[in-house]
C-alpha cells in the first residue's frame, strides 16, 4: 500500500475547488500521454461540489471529455429515476453538460435492470471485463462516520470478497439497505484513490483509517492507490490527526 498524502483545506468549498482543479489537471494529463482514462465517481454532498466546480471550470481545461469513461464505486439499487442514485446526481451536475459520450458513461444496474442485487452486481463486473481497462486514473471516495467507504461497511461480509468485482449487499446500516459496490480488490486498481471528507463527524474515523486501522473496522484503511493516495480534508475531519 503507498502512504498516503494529506492536503487540509479551510473548509469545504475550498476542499472541492482543489479536487476539481486537481482531477482535471490529471485528466488532461493522462490525455496528452495518449491515454483514455477511466475514472470512478462517488456520491455524496463534498462529491456534488466538486462535479458542479469541474463543470464550472471545464471550459478552460484541455479534457477531452469524449475519452474518459465514467464508473461509479457504488450505488443504491433503486429505481433509475430515484434521486438518491448517485449517477443521476452526477449526470446533472456535470456529466450530462461536459461532452462525455453516453457509451463511455457505466452506471450500475437499477431495479429496471436487474432482478436481485446479486443480479446487478454481477452485471456490473461483466460490464467492467468488457469495458474496463484494467485499472482506474483515479478512484474518488467518501468516507462515513463509521469508516465506510462505497458501500463496504464495517464488519460486512463483503469485506473479504477477494473474487469479484462487484458485490450486492443487502443489509446497508444506511437506507436504502440494498446496493451494489465494488470489492476491495477493484478499487485497489487504481493509479491513485482520492478521499474526500468533510465534517467533524468524520474526524475520528480519518484518523484511524490513515493510522492503519484494521479494513473490517474502518473499510476506508482497505483502499489504497497503486501509485498515491489522497486525502482531501477540511479542516473539521482533519481535526483527529
């Protein structure tokens, strides 16, 4: 695992305002190496604000955002148009503005698409065999005050899920309790996984996944970039360390 680099911002607004400049600048980055990056987006309040700053900023940036193909780490499997879904709050605050073409653009299964969880799940890891690359440019997570990360929760069974790429998990602490994530052995394909975290809910919880806590108490300690990881704190969930 690479040890992790921590950038603590004033506060949320401006934690945001660094990711999106960030990402973008990687992105281009990849572009101009002759690469089509894959990326994958998480959801959330801090996750909203940076999508809305890369759509602010996008037009000033060299991304092609026709080669960039969009995953997501996890998701509620719900109905397509629930607003909880985290692809439909993405595709509103930047996915449908910024020019991604529609192919490169995998959601995970809603209910209109699958059966069962499980079913979703396994969807999901075919549609990324077939399309996925391998590994992801980045990986962007929230963290939970319990240490979550996607929607791997603590002492969940989908913790030591080594075989797949997604899972379905069914007994969420948080509603809905049905979703579908990726596994640990999927989001450690990435080049670099960003954390993004705001609040002082969260404080505790950041301390002990950077500290090197044990992955079945704080998940966020099971995921690690390739070649960097990345905290991106305010200062309220940087206020532990």
């Amino acid at each position: 695992m690479t040890s992790p680099r921590i950038e603590v911002h004033d506060d949320a607004a401006t934690l945001a305002t660094s990711v999106a400049g960030e990402l973008l600048s990687r992105l281009a980055d990849a572009q101009a190496a002759g690469h089509v990056p894959q990326i994958a987006l998480t959801g959330g309040t801090i996750a909203d604000a940076v999508h809305r700053e890369v759509a602010r900023r996008t037009a000033d940036a060299e991304v092609d955002w026709s080669r960039v193909v969009v995953w997501w780490g996890d998701e509620r499997f719900v109905a397509p148009d629930d607003p909880e879904r985290n692809a439909g709050q993405a595709r509103a605050a930047f996915l449908d503005t910024v020019g991604v073409d529609p192919a490169n653009v995998h959601e995970m299964p809603s209910t209109a698409d699958a059966g069962t969880v499980e079913d979703a799940a396994a969807a999901y890891s075919a549609t990324m065999r077939e399309h996925g690359s391998g590994e992801f440019e980045v990986v962007m997570l929230g963290v939970g005050p319990d240490g979550h990360v996607a929607s791997l929760f603590p002492g969940s069974p989908a913790l030591d899920v080594d075989d797949r790429i997604a899972v379905g998990v069914t007994d969420s602490p948080k509603p809905p309790p049905q979703r579908v994530s990726l596994t640990f052995a999927a989001l450690n394909r990435s080049r670099s996984v960003w954390f993004l975290v705001s609040g002082d809910a969260k404080a505790q919880a950041v301390a002990r996944a950077v500290g090197g806590a044990d992955r079945h108490d704080i998940p966020a300690a099971g995921v690690s970039g390739q070649e960097e990881t990345l905290w991106f704190l305010d200062r309220a969930s940087a206020s532990a360390l």
